[in-house]
C-alpha cells in the first residue's frame, strides 16, 4: 500500500476517534450542572479518552492574577476528586501562565529546555497548553504533560481547542446557574424592600443564561466536521445549491454531499431543537450516521437509516432519564453511471424532476430515534435521466412567518416557488428561493433552522 495512502487512512482515522471523543463529551457536558461538573468532565472524560496520561484543569481567580488548579487527570488524582498537593501559577508565568496572557494553545516539544516550565509533583518532558477563552477572556487552561518528549501531534492542539472552547461556554452558564441558585436560597433572608430588585437582577441572570446557550459558537467548530466545505461539495455536485441558513450561530439541521464507493450520498437532516441543544443533537446523529455507512454500506437506504436509529438510541441509552430526541432525515443514493436513485426518508419527502414533471415520494412517518410504534424504513428506487433534479429540504423554510398576513410559507408555496424554477440554473434556483425567505419573513425573527438543497444530475 502507498505510503501516502497509509497516512491519509491514520490520520482520517484519528479524526473519526477525535469527532467520537467530542461526540461523547457533548453528550456528558448536557448533564453538567456546577463548575466542578464541568471541569471534572473534561479532565475524567475527554482528556482521559484521548490517551493523556496526565491532565490539569485550571480556573483564572476572581482578581484574574491567578490560575488554581480545580480537576485533573492522572498522577495529580490519586483518589475520587481530588488533586494532590494543588498549586497556583500567576499569570505570565511558567508555561501555563503564558498561554494564558497570550490566549494561543502551545505544544511544547522538550521541556527540558524550556525554561518556562514549572515541576509539578513529576517531571514531564513534553507538554501540551490550551487556554479555555469566552468573549475573548481567558478563563482558564487545560493542560497536560507526558514523560517522553515530542509526545503530542500537531491535531491534538485541534481537538484540545474544540474540547477548550465547549468547556467555555459551558463554565460561563455553570457559574451563571450557580449565581442564580445562591440568589434563590437567600431570597427568603432578604427584607421586602430588597425583593423587587432581587426578582429584576434573577430575571437579568436567567436571561443572560438563555443567551448563552441560545447563541453559543462553540459546537459551530463542530458542526464543521459534519458539514463540507462549498469547495469539496462543488466536485461531488457540480450544478447544485445548498442554502443552509440556522436560527442562531449554530443550528439542528444538517447536510451532506458525500462520495461514497462511486455513489453520491445526499443528506438533509432535521434534528431535535435549534441553537446549541439542536446543534449537540447534530453532532451525535451525524456521527452515528457516518457510522452507519461504515456498516450498512450505500446500497440501501433504509437498513442505513434503521442502523443510525440504532445507533442513535444507543447513545443516550446510558442517561438516567429517557432521552426522545433525535432526527427527521432525507437518504438520496445516487449511481451517476446509471442515474438510480435510492431514497429512504423519515419525516423528509423527495422531491424530483423527470420528464419535466415535478414529483413527490413521500417519508415514513417516523423519526431516527425513539419512537412509539418503531417500524422498518422503506426503500424506494427511482430511474432518473441526466439533467432531472433533486429537492430535499427541512420544515424551517416552509414554517416561517411573514408575507402580508404573518402567516407560514407552506410546503405548497414552496414546491410552486421550485417548479417555476426548473428552467434556470441551480445557482440561480438557490438565490430565488433565498430571496423568496427574506421577502416573507420581512422584519419577523427566523422561527427555525432552514436547510434547502437542490442538485441537477
């Protein structure tokens, strides 16, 4: 085999445990409610998961001059949660203090001739820093040491920054939740005269937690691992549009334009939620997705979306409480030697064109996840010709308000808006039905994550 290759095949490998780790992580993160839910998280999930043999997590103090040693994995936690003889390092200082004054992650190859560095406990030969930064302040670090030197790759600087960034935001919405509950516990101690103004700073509290998890962009490094580059998805369907447009930063829905053993895979998801709760969703039903062609295959779209589901639920079987949430799904398989189409849909129709004719199959109704009468999904298969079309797209565009009488675009407006298209190009197609979505909605607010693909064959 080409060496090259080999390479190629590690380094897509480790990226697949990379996106599991975070996937994993996500998972337990929803759970966490205080800050040493948080940090204990990270340093006992998804540092322990990479292989680290050592890891400190640090919190910046009040005053901002100190980092303080709050969880870790390895020799500094020798029993339950605890940290063996923990130390403060002030900022600038030591290698951990630096990354944290300059805000910028550092593997440090050979400690032993960095004269930054600090022995703690035991004497580690190369060293790996992240800073944990939310709005553009350092919060704290994450850090770990090995005793051989050269030990960390240039990728785990990568995925130490994503675990770095979601453990952020989370941190922020912990200490926040905390706030909130001290004020909760002392509100029957505090005279009448202090309770309105104690109701407005809880309402302002609840509120600021709301926008956090609302507009977090953590997980939008994430969902970067599930969504192609326009780049790539241009070489896999060269006349296409995807208008991809979520409610907040980041978003439930999802896409893909993938080539998988010479078949054009096409995906348009609809995952439980919006914002960052829609977004965690995306990411664990697009990993089990990916993980479900490694096994299916792309041969049949249905066994493909019946193994997601299993996978799915398997994820969340561990939560003490019973978690539904999931996905609605569109699978398009495409041979383009002979333009067959295999479609399995849950919840999400095709939509195509053949012969000039606009035509509708619809789904199984029945999501991807837990669901009261869980049936087999239905392979459909479809002989298209070059230059016939394809349409999959999420409710978000047909339920949101707006024209005239603020009311919902519909799927009938929508698919008349597709028909009147079929004579111009896919560009042209996706700035229509762009334009279309601004025009209604007007000045009312996005009501939900929006997903629309077309692709001429």
């Amino acid at each position: 085999m080409n060496a090259g290759l080999t390479l190629d095949i590690d380094h897509y490998k480790r990226k697949g445990y990379y996106l599991e780790v975070i996937n994993r992580f996500a998972t337990l993160l929803i759970n966490a409610t205080t800050i040493d839910d948080v940090v204990w998280s990270v340093a006992k999930n998804a540092i322990a998961q990479l292989g680290y043999v050592d890891c400190v997590i640090y919190l910046l103090d009040d005053k901002g001059e100190f980092l303080i040693q709050r969880a870790a994995h390895g020799p500094k936690n020798p029993i339950d949660l605890d940290i063996l003889n923990p130390i403060k390092i002030k900022m600038g200082e030591g290698i951990v203090g630096s990354v944290a004054s300059s805000q910028k992650g550092e593997i440090i190859p050979d400690t032993s001739i960095d004269q930054r560095y600090i022995f703690d406990n035991n004497m580690g030969l190369s060293e790996i820093a992240v800073p944990i930064i939310y709005q553009n302040k350092v919060i704290g670090v994450i850090d770990s040491e090995h005793p051989e030197k050269n030990f960390y790759p240039k990728d785990d600087l990568e995925i130490l920054t994503t675990i770095a960034s979601m453990t952020a935001t989370k941190l922020v919405q912990a200490k926040n939740d905390e706030k909130i509950l001290e004020y909760q516990n002392n509100l029957e101690y505090l005279v009448e005269q202090k309770t309105e103004e104690l109701n407005k700073t809880l309402s302002e509290l609840r509120a600021q937690t709301l926008e956090l998890t609302d507009s977090i962009s953590y997980a939008k490094r994430i969902q970067k691992a599930i969504l192609r580059h326009p780049t790539y998805i241009k070489e896999v369907v060269p006349e296409s549009f995807f208008l991809y447009k979520p409610k907040d930063i980041i978003g439930g829905d999802f896409y893909l334009a993938e080539l998988i053993d010479d078949k054009i895979v096409l995906v348009v998801a609809d995952c439980t939620g919006h914002g960052v709760p829609g977004a965690i969703i995306s990411v664990v039903c697009g990993n089990a997705l990916k993980r479900a062609f490694r096994k299916a295959g792309v041969n049949d779209a249905a066994k493909i979306l019946e193994q997601t589901r299993e996978l799915v639920i398997d994820t969340f079987d561990g939560s003490d409480e019973v978690i539904k949430d999931g996905m609605d799904i569109a699978l398009c398989i495409i041979d383009p030697k002979t333009f067959e189409l295999n479609y399995a849909g849950a919840n999400i129709s095709l939509h195509y064109t053949s012969n000039n004719e606009f035509k509708e199959i619809k789904a199984d109704k029945q999501p991807v996840g837990i669901h009261v009468n869980k049936l087999p999904f239905t392979n459909h298969s479809i002989q298209l010709t070059k230059n016939d079309s394809v349409y999959l797209f999420t409710d978000g565009l047909p339920d949101q308000f707006g024209g005239p009488r603020g009311k919902k675009f519909k799927y009938k407006q929508l698919r008349e808006l597709i028909q009147s298209c079929k004579n111009i190009s896919m560009i042209r197609q996706g700035e229509k039905i762009q334009t279309a979505f601004e025009t209604w909605k007007g000045d009312l607010a996005q009501v939900d994550d929006i997903c629309v693909i077309g692709v001429c064959l």
